[in-house]
C-alpha cells in the first residue's frame, strides 16, 4: 500500500477488459504500479 507516498504518472491507457482508464504510477522509493485512473 503506497498510501503517503508521493508518486508521478508515467503513462494513462485505456482498459478494454475493464472499460476504465489505467495510469501507471512511479512512487518516490521507486517502486511503478498501475492503478485506476481517479
């Protein structure tokens, strides 16, 4: 859970499977996980 950890938006694509939006995140201990686009 990177929940206080500031991060940065690498990337957003699109989904089909879920038909959302999907960002990938860079965190600042390095660390890169996708997440639903808010």
């Amino acid at each position: 859970n990177q929940k206080d950890i500031s991060g940065r938006i690498i990337t957003i694509e699109y989904d089909p499977n879920r038909n959302a939006y999907i960002c990938l995140i860079h965190y600042g201990d390095g660390e890169k996980r996708y997440i639903l686009h808010p």
